[in-house]
C-alpha cells in the first residue's frame, strides 16, 4: 500500500480555492523566485499528513488561508485530506476533513467542515502506508516509553528542505 501526491490544495478565508497539480510517478520540482511560498509546500504537506504543529510559515499564507488540503492516490482510488489553518494565538488546529473516493473531486470551500480529528488522521495515513499495527515493548527496567510506528516516522524521509538541497 502507498500513496502520492496528487495536488496540493489552499482556501482562502473568502472560499477561494488554489490548486497546484503534481505528476504521480514522477519527480516534482517546484521552482520560483525567493519568497513565494515554495518552502512553505513542505510545509503544508506536513501538516496535512498530521504533523502536531502547524509550521507554515508567518505571512501572507497565514494570514490569507483558512484551510490547506491534499488529494492523494491511494491504491484504491483517491483520498482528500483538508486541515484546517490554525488561529494566531495556536499551534495547530484538530480539524480535519476526510473523503474518500474512486475518482474524487476537489471539493469546494462550502464542503469543508470537521468529520475526523488529527489523531484518526494519522491512524488512517499510518493504515495507507501499509504500516501495521505494531507496539514496541520495553524491556522491564528501561526508562524510554513505548513506541509505535506511524507514519510521521515515515515522512522524514520524503521531504528536502531548501538547506538539504544546496
């Protein structure tokens, strides 16, 4: 089981919607002038995949954006996921639109509302990768707690950052 980026998707406060297409299968290069919001991509695939923090960065994206989303290809069709942006005052946001489908649309602004919650996100991504359920168990005596893979151990290995690359 996998799954890939299909589009990368953004909602204005104003229910605007943006999509940036990519090619499954393929390498995707996003290239641009400093400042307009290519870092800020990882970003928002990061969270969208369940990251506990919202790191978008300050600015224009912030201040403009209600929600962010992906449209993945799964191996049975496709999945949306809709995150949204959280409040200044917050560092990240438990709302969460989830749809599944065979051949799914980008659903508009209006649609959007909370029917799943970041934890059952990462349950589901986690299920996506084909990541069983597993529970490592710590020896009697050890201090460290124990550990489950997900897929946030996974996504490490997805993303270059600008630094990585240059």
């Amino acid at each position: 089981m996998s799954f890939q980026i299909k589009d990368i998707v953004v909602y204005s406060h104003r229910g605007q919607r943006r999509v940036l297409p990519l090619k499954t299968g393929e390498l995707n290069i996003i290239t641009g002038s400093s400042k307009t919001g290519k870092s800020a991509l990882i970003e928002i695939m990061d969270y969208c995949l369940g990251a506990g923090e919202c790191r978008i960065p300050e600015g224009i994206i912030r201040e403009t954006v209600s929600w962010v989303a992906l449209r993945l290809e799964v191996t049975d069709g496709m999945t949306f996921i809709a995150r949204k942006v959280p409040e200044p005052s917050r560092a990240a946001s438990s709302d969460v639109y989830y749809l599944v489908g065979k051949d799914l649309e980008i659903p508009s602004f209006n649609q959007l509302s909370k029917n799943i919650n970041s934890d059952a996100l990462e349950g589901i991504l986690t299920e996506l990768t084909g990541i069983e359920n597993n529970k490592h168990q710590v020896p009697e005596g050890q201090t460290r707690l124990p550990l489950s893979a997900q897929v946030r151990h996974s996504l490490f290995y997805c993303f270059q950052a600008q630094e990585e690359v240059i």
